[in-house]
C-alpha cells in the first residue's frame, strides 16, 4: 500500500460564523469519517493548523501569509493509506469538507531513502 496525504482547503475556517449545532454536528460528521478509516487500517495521522502563518522566502526574508482566498488556504491534513491514487481521491470523496465548499487535495507520498 503507498501513502497519500490529504491537504484540506476552505470549508469551514472560523466556527464563529458557524452556528454550534451546525459545528458539532460537522465535527461529528469527521470524527465518523476518521473513525471509520482507522477501523479500515487505513489511517495514518492528521490534524487541523493553526490559522497563523509565515513564507519563508529566504534566509533573510519572512512575510505574513501567504495571503489566499479562503478556499485556498490548508486548514488542515490527514495520512492515509490507499493501493493507488483513483483509491485514495475514491475515499477523499467522503470527506465532510464537501458540505461547506471545502477542498481536497490529494498527494502520493514519495518516501525519500536515507
């Protein structure tokens, strides 16, 4: 089995526009869906960023941002096993970002050898 990450972008960022049973009842809705992935062996690790962020554009330079529209920016990720990447994007598609326009990028990862 190879390795994929998940890269969660938009859907909900701030739960303070959100109303609180629409905010627990979408957190259940990922606690479901990361449980029924571990019970498959599927997972791997995951877990929400913190909303601050710098680029690091150089030894010398550091910005705020990168400044993004909503939907772009990674609020989050999940490792996932999967036999191959139409598998692994197969599983993303139940992914609860969907029900608030979110997004997900799904990426193979390459193990480098040491």
């Amino acid at each position: 089995m190879s390795e994929f990450l998940f890269l969660f972008k938009g859907g909900i960022t701030d739960n303070s526009n959100v109303a609180p049973d629409a905010a627990r009842a979408q957190m259940e809705k990922w606690n479901k869906w990361t449980q029924e992935l571990i019970s498959q062996g599927r997972y791997i690790g995951g877990d929400r960023l913190h909303d601050e962020r710098k680029t690091v554009i150089s030894k010398m330079m550091v910005t705020d941002g990168p400044y993004a529209e909503g939907k772009e920016i990674v609020g989050g990720y999940m490792m996932i096993k999967a036999d191959n990447m139409a598998e692994a994007v197969e599983i993303s598609r139940n992914c609860p970002i969907f029900d608030f326009n979110g997004v997900v990028e799904v990426r193979e990862i390459l193990r480098m050898e040491m």
